[in-house]
C-alpha cells in the first residue's frame, strides 16, 4: 500500500514538495450526477427555468471551480490549467444529468483535484438553481474516472 504523501515523518500535515518531479502533461477526467423528478429534469431540458439556461451556468460555475481549487482544499497546489471541458447531458430514462470534467495541465502534480471539484460544483449549480421546485435531488457518484501523466502514468477506473 502507497504511503500518505500528505503528512511527514512526525505525522504532521504538510504541503508535498513537487519541485523535483518533471513537469509533464496532466489529464483527468472526472463524472458524478444529480437525481431529479422528471418535471424538474423537464424544465431543465427544455429550458423554461426563470433563472436561464441552468445548464450553461452550472458549466460556468464548474470551470471557475477548477481555477480555484487550491484556494478551497488546504494541501492543494495552485496550477495553471491549459484546459477545463464540462459536458452536461440529460439522461431521461433515469431521471439525472450527468457530468463528465475533463482537466489538463502541464505541471509537476496532476489535476484530479480540479476536475472533481468541477463536477461537485456544476452538480451543486443545477441543484442550486432548481431547489425551489425540487429540493429532494441527489447529487452522487462524483469519482475520477482516468488519470494520466507523471510518474505513475496512466489508471482508467475499472468499468466492470
């Protein structure tokens, strides 16, 4: 079993020394989704929400996120993402939207924080922006789904 990189020897927490690691290009990919009742879903969808298109903002609010993760989560490295992609879709027969983050970066450490704290934040937009008509939605199953660059290289969840 892998060591906690996020405490030292004496078991204090501290802020993992990347400055040795080569810079390389960083990818993760990230999913989760939110649970409604179908007329919520509906409104959604066909875009009758008073507030506006929830979907274009829950993916707006999801990039900002990204950019400020290492502000939310203390042992967080700040890194300059080269890219941020959200795709928001209706998946009617279950009556949930899902959201799948794509993160990248060129850094010494890799981005699964950022894409999943994108998702969680796009997942709490939409929930955000439709609680008065629905306050029972589910937001679950925001897990990393790939990962790829750096030392340990590529993992791809085990879709089985």
């Amino acid at each position: 079993m892998t060591a906690l990189t996020h405490f030292n020897q004496s078991g204090e927490a501290h802020m993992v020394d990347v400055g040795e690691k080569a810079i390389t290009q960083r990818t993760a990919v990230t999913e989760g989704y939110i649970e409604m009742q179908p007329s919520t879903l509906k409104l959604i969808v066909d875009g009758g929400h008073k507030k506006g298109d929830v979907l274009a903002i829950a993916r707006i609010a999801g990039i900002m996120a990204s950019k400020k993760t290492a502000d939310l989560i203390p042992l967080c490295h700040p890194l300059p993402l080269t890219h941020v992609e959200i795709k928001l879709s209706a998946e009617i027969d279950s009556n949930r939207i899902r959201c799948q983050t794509t993160v990248k970066t060129n850094g010494q450490t890799g981005v699964e924080m950022e894409a999943l704290n994108a998702t969680q934040i796009a997942l709490l937009t939409i929930y955000d922006m439709c609680k008065a008509v629905d306050r029972g939605m589910v937001i679950q199953s925001v897990r990393l789904l790939e990962k790829d660059g750096g030392k340990s290289g590529h993992w791809l969840r085990n879709q089985n």
